[in-house]
C-alpha cells in the first residue's frame, strides 16, 4: 500500500462544548497528513508557489462514525487517486486504535498563480503514487430552491490562511454556529467551494432543514456564492 500515514491526537483546544472534536479540527488532521507528503516530496506550500502553482479545494465530502475525544491518539491516512481535467482526486481516512472512525473524498484545482488559470492534471507530474478511492460519493449537491437567511458571519483573522482567504477547514465552524448541536455531532457533511472569502468579508448564511437534513448557502457581499453545504447530525 502507498497511503501516507500521519500521528496526531485530538488537543483539548480541537475540541467543542460538548468535549469533542470539531470538524473543523478534524479536516485539519487530515489535510495536515496531505501537507506532509507533499512537503516530503518536494511540493510545500512554498515550493509549489515558486513554480507559480497552488492547489485549492474545490469539493470534500466528510464522514464520522463515532466522536473523538480531548487526549485521542489518530493517525491520519492519505493518498491521491487517479485524476483527469482540472480535478485532482484525493481520498483520506482517520484511524483510532485500528479502526476507522473517518472517511473523506476530495477534488482540488491546481491554479497558475500568474494567470490564475487552472493547470490541467495532464500538465502537473505529481510524482505520487495513486490508489483506487474510496467507496464514497462526492455527487453533485442540490440545494432545496429555498433557503432562509439565518444571519451574518464575518471572517476574521483567525480564519485566514497563506492565501489571504478562509482557510477551507474553517467552514463547518461558519455552519456549526447556526445549528443545534448541543448533545450532537455532525456525521456527514458534503462542502461546495465557489468563491473565496477575504478578511472582513461579512456573509450572508442561508439555510434550509429537509428531511432532518441541513443546507447552507453562504453568500458573499457583492451577491456572488461563497460556499454550499450539505450536513447530517447525529447523537452523540
């Protein structure tokens, strides 16, 4: 097997008000784990730049079968898959004592930092072995067709990243504050990236519940869409 493989543990600071980890914390192990081998062969944030490449997330489709705890030992798995186009696929896991508490599936766009055009999958040598991906679907998302506007969010400086946008693991912290998840945890959760948020950015948070289902649409100030979400929640 080629799959990257990553120790961490759950912090007290990755936790929420009910003593388990978010899943923003959670998106941080495992893209952690896909920086780590990257920057192991040559590809850091920095190297890649000097190229005039970055990658950007596009899509992630995230699962959780149980909470983790404050102190848990994880180790995050990580592996790119075979990729066509502009989308570049790559599959990740979360392991507890042996077992698999996490799944999750992604597409990234490659963006010439120049021109900021997409780079072609064809036009990139990752140098990475590739895996088959995971059994779990990032189909396209649809939206209820109405969603009512639940409040504002502004991005602070805590959120932003390298790229001077919010950083994409800090999304489900945007949705999180409007829903109800005293006792619960997010189980799934599919995220749509459109349109960059800058620092200061106020959004528009709309959302929708269908069938114990959550949907969120962020908007950004000049109308155009930030972000689209699909959650599911269950007990803890």
């Amino acid at each position: 097997m080629y799959e990257y493989r990553n120790k961490t543990s759950v912090n007290v600071h990755d936790v929420d008000y009910n003593g388990i980890a978010r899943t923003s914390s959670v998106l941080r192990y495992l893209q952690s784990a896909a920086e780590a081998q990257l920057c192991e062969n040559g590809m850091s944030y920095d190297e890649l730049y000097g190229r005039k490449r970055a990658f950007i997330l596009s899509r992630i489709k995230l699962e959780l079968s149980k909470p983790l705890r404050s102190d848990t030992p994880v180790t995050a798995v990580t592996f790119p898959c075979e990729s066509r186009g502009f989308s570049f696929l790559r599959c990740y896991a979360l392991e507890q004592d042996g077992e698999t508490v996490a799944r999750a599936v992604s597409l990234w766009a490659l963006v010439d930092t120049d021109t900021h055009g997409l780079v072609r999958v064809n036009d990139f040598e990752l140098g990475l072995p590739t895996l088959p991906p995971l059994s779990l679907e990032l189909g396209r998302m649809k939206l209820p067709s109405s969603l009512t506007e639940v409040g504002k969010y502004t991005v602070h400086y805590g959120e932003i990243d390298r790229n001077r946008h919010m950083n994409n693991t800090k999304y489900p912290d945007i949705y999180s504050t409007f829903l109800p998840l005293e006792g619960k945890m997010i189980r799934s959760i599919s995220i749509n990236y459109l349109n960059e948020a800058r620092l200061g950015e106020r959004l528009r948070v709309l959302r929708a519940e269908v069938g114990g289902g959550y949907y969120f649409r962020t908007l950004l100030e000049d109308g155009r869409v930030n972000s689209e979400a699909e959650l599911e929640l269950c007990d803890i």
